[in-house]
C-alpha cells in the first residue's frame, strides 16, 4: 500500500459510507410520484421543442439486435460499480498522487447528486411504455418492483445520471493518468458509451445524462478548490511539502 494499510482502511472507510448514505438517502428520498413523472413530462417537452427527442428511435433501432441490448443491459449493471470501484483501486496503488484529487470530486458529486434527487424527483423513459419505451433489464430478471431493489434504488433518480458523471469522471481522470495511447482513447470513450447505454435501457433521457456531466464539472471545480487547501495531499498533482 502506498501511504499503509491505516490510510487506504480510511480511504475504503470513507467511501463504504459515503455509499451507504448515497444509497439510503437516494432510497428514502424518493419525492412525490406526481412530481416525478411531471418533472420527466418537462424534460420531454423541452427535448421535443429543440427537436432532440430521440431516445426511444435509438433504443428501437437497438432492440433489433439482441447482443447490443445484451451488452447495454451488462453495462448498465456493471459500469456504475464494478468499472468504477476497480478504477479507484488501481488509482489508489498505482497512481496514489492522483487518487485524493479524484476521492474529493466523487464526494462532492454524490453529495449534489442527493440534492438534485430531492429537490427534483424525475421519472426515467422506461416508465413510458405509451411513447414507446422498453425496460430492457426485464429481460435479465432484474425486478425495479421488489422490496429489496426499492430499499436501494430510487425510481425516480434520473436527473442527475450518475452513471453518467462517474463515468465521465472515471474517463477523464483515467485518460490523464494513461501512458499509452490506445488506453488514453478507450477512457475517453467510456463516457459517450456509458451516455449511450443509459439511453437504450430506458433509464436516462439524454438531458440527465448532460446534467450528470455538468455535476462532475462542478465536482472538479470543487476538488480544485479543496486542492488549494491542502496542495501537498489533495491537488492532482501535489506540491512538495
């Protein structure tokens, strides 16, 4: 371990409860239904006005090819997690200068995701199912209904799409820190693909996934200005002590 086991426990500590909490608050704060599917008839209605409602002709075009639902619905279940969670871990050994810089922007993200679930309940496509949109996961079992899915999830967390900000930050962060270039494009990849697989499962509108990208801006911005608190720990590239 870079800085000792004391210091990644705390790292791991750190984000097990920050997940925790993102996770129960984003289940408890579930809003108002009404206000929900109101606030996704906006998002629809404002697509619509500049010709940009597309989602579910790209999600239709997609369902005539069963390997690319399968390897959206796989993407779906897994970037969020798994890709994110190894990246940090690989970020955390390898490149340790770098990672406190990218621990501080996933915080402040999840902390303005929470806000936004709050303050704006939002109900994704695949509620929809008179415009034409298709829940996708149904077909691999995964029950948006059950008690034990509902503790966790919030139906109505579309705007922001964290899948989204994480990926974007994710890619950037990793894109920075690649040496080579084939690597350097993949992560610069990731987030457009990640927008894309939100899009034809049938739980983001393009706009969520827009305002996923603007929080992981804010984040960056807010990680640059705890840098400048902390220079020698915090910032991407840290000062000499």
């Amino acid at each position: 371990m870079p800085q000792g086991y004391g210091d990644a426990a705390r790292q791991l500590s750190l984000f097990v409860f920050a997940e925790l909490c993102y996770e129960a608050v984003r289940g408890i704060a579930e809003g108002s239904a009404n206000q929900a599917f109101a606030h996704a008839r906006s998002v629809i209605d404002f697509q619509g006005s500049i010709g940009l409602n597309f989602e579910e002709s790209l999600q239709d075009w997609t369902l005539q090819f069963g390997w690319l639902i399968d390897v959206a619905n796989f993407a779906y279940m897994n970037s969020h997690f798994v890709v994110t969670t190894v990246f940090l871990v690989w970020l955390y050994i390898y490149r340790n200068e770098h990672f406190y810089f990218v621990r501080n922007m996933f915080l402040v993200a999840m902390g303005l995701a929470l806000v936004g679930y709050t303050l704006l309940p939002t109900a994704p496509p695949r509620f929809f199912e008179e415009l034409g949109f298709v829940d996708t996961l149904d077909q691999v079992s995964v029950n948006h209904d059950s008690a034990f899915v509902q503790m966790f999830v919030n139906p109505y967390a579309a705007i922001p799409s964290m899948h989204c900000a994480f990926a974007l930050m994710v890619g950037v962060a990793g894109a920075r820190v690649s040496r080579h270039l084939a690597t350097r494009v993949l992560w610069c990849l990731y987030p457009l693909f990640v927008l894309w697989v939100v899009m034809v499962t049938g739980n983001h509108f393009w706009l969520d996934g827009a305002i996923g990208w603007i929080v992981a801006g804010l984040a960056a911005l807010a990680a640059l200005q705890l840098a400048r608190l902390r220079p020698t720990a915090w910032a991407w590239q840290p000062a000499t002590a």
